[in-house]
C-alpha cells in the first residue's frame, strides 16, 4: 500500500462558511507499520478505531513475534482465531478469483530480495526458483471445524501486508456503527475508509500523483474505501532497473506490468486492498476485467517511461 491517496480537509477544525459551530477531531497514531488518522465529528471515534486496529494488528502483523501470523510462519499450523480464520479464508478466495496474482504466499519471496528487513538484494535466479516452490495459496489448508490453518510444506510463510489493513479498517468502522458513530473518515497510511458522510457532503479526497506527483484528481466517498498499490514507495534501483516490492508470485520477480499505480475504490476496504494489489500484478486490460467482476471501480496510471 502506498500514501497515494491523502486528505483535502477544506475546513479549518472549527468548520465556518456553512458549516459554522461544527467541529471535527482530528488525531493519529503510528500502527500497522504507517501513520493512521481519523477525522470525525465524534471525538471518541479515534479511540475506538486505534483500538480496533491495534488489536487486528496484534493477530496479523509477521513482525510482531507473539502474532498468530508469526506462531503460524514458525511452526506451520495454527489454531486460529475468528478473525484471523477468516482473512487467509479470504485471501485464498481471492487468490483463486485473481488467478494466483494475489498471494500471501509469497512471503518468502519478500524475504529473499529484502523487502522484509530492507536489505534489498538481487537473488540468483536458482534461488527464485527453489522459492517459488513453496508459493500457492493452495498450499494452504484450512480446517473449518476447528479454526486450523496448516501450511502443506515446511518453509512456507505467509504475508498479510496486502489485505490486513483493509481488513482492519473495515473492523474499525464497524465498531464505529456499533457505538452509533455515523461519520468517520480514517486513512491508514493512504487507504482510506470514508464512513457516512460530512456534514451532508462526501468525503472529499485527494490523489496524489506517483513518484513525487502533484495531486490529480479528487475522490468522493461515502460508506465506502479506496486503496492505492504502486511502484515507488519500497523499491530499489540496480543496473537502471526499478525493483519494487509487489511480487508476482507466479514468477518470483517483482510484478512488472506496465502500471505505476492502481486506485480501487470499493464498498469495503478488504476487496479494495487485495484488488489493488492483484490489478498491479496482473496488468490493466485483465485488471480491469477483474474490477468489473467485482463491481468496483478502478484508477490507473500507467508507466510512461519514467524512474
């Protein structure tokens, strides 16, 4: 996920000029590896979404050692919990829907060009192979009546960065209704979920163009989220050549489609993550065919040629 997206508040907090006398709390707090911000009309809607997101993050996060994601990638089988259950269940159906193009298999693959610690590196291309033998979500086995994953072969690791943070926005926006929060807007390091509206009036959001951009279109949301994949936020250069940190896991090498970055805006922030990511891989004309299919919709800016 990138920072492609950000916000256009056109109101001071103090709101004037129609909207005179209401005011909007704005806070945020570092978590899930970027800077999350909420903007309400509630004042108690940041703490029930940093909350939320903690604990969604708790259960997910590989770098965290006491996650279940971390107790799943050392020992190849977890007893999981509810929530964690359900968004590798997700992530496979995903997996199948996009055609293998997204993939939380492909961990181990991060970990060989160094997309995991930063230590980025050229890996031979015998190493690429012997790891692209442990990628496939069906390599995962997921045991319904009981809430077990298991991984089929032994070195196999998964990655959530693709799918948690939608996930985690959509939980926290639920919790928000539950507390009868009507108005949230929360950008969690440039995915965003817009809950209801603000004062009568969308959410209106900026995108920002890719690799140093200005901004060049506006969003309006309402009840839905948009997430942003591109190019230019992890990469390395080497030789000339731009490695970036979205892997295609059918090759082993970073996905290299045409596509600076893709923006999907959908009714939940877990599709928009994973088709954001799944459309970079897979390239525009299939990738708008799988936006469709979701009846979501999609922006994307190609690679003109440029570094």
């Amino acid at each position: 996920m990138t920072n492609i997206i950000a916000f256009l508040l056109l109101c001071s907090c103090v709101l004037t000029a129609g909207c005179k006398n209401q005011q909007l709390y704005t806070d945020n707090r570092v978590m899930m590896g970027t800077i999350v911000e909420t903007t309400s009309v509630y004042k108690e809607a940041s703490g029930i979404v940093f909350s939320e997101m903690e604990r969604i993050d708790g259960l997910l996060s590989k770098y965290k050692p006491d996650s279940e994601v971390s107790e799943l990638n050392r020992s190849g089988k977890l007893n999981a919990s509810p929530d964690t259950f359900s968004i590798i269940k997700k992530a496979k159906e995903f997996w199948q829907a996009s055609g293998g193009a997204f993939d939380i298999t492909v961990a181990p693959l991060l970990d060989l060009w160094g997309f995991t610690n930063g230590q980025y590196c050229l890996p031979r291309e015998k190493e690429i192979k012997n790891t692209l033998k442990l990628i496939g979500s069906d390599k995962i086995i997921l045991r319904e009546d009981n809430s077990v994953v298991e991984f089929r072969l032994s070195g196999m690791k998964i990655d959530l960065g693709a799918i948690a943070k939608g996930y985690a926005l959509d939980c926290a926006a639920d919790k928000l209704r539950k507390a009868g929060i009507k108005s949230c807007l929360i950008n969690a390091g440039g995915q965003v979920y817009a809950l209801g509206d603000k004062f009568g009036k969308p959410w209106k959001i900026a995108i920002k163009g890719p690799r140093g951009g200005n901004f060049i279109g506006y969003l309006e949301l309402k009840n839905k989220s948009a997430a942003t994949s591109g190019d230019y936020e992890q990469y390395f250069i080497k030789n000339n050549t731009r490695y970036q940190h979205i892997i295609n896991p059918k090759t082993g090498y970073p996905a290299n489609s045409g596509i600076v970055s893709v923006t999907v805006i959908a009714s939940d922030g877990l599709t928009a993550d994973c088709l954001s990511t799944a459309i970079f891989v897979l390239g525009k004309e299939k990738g708008k065919a799988l936006a469709k299919s979701f009846s979501t919709e999609v922006k994307i800016i190609e690679d003109k040629g440029g570094s």
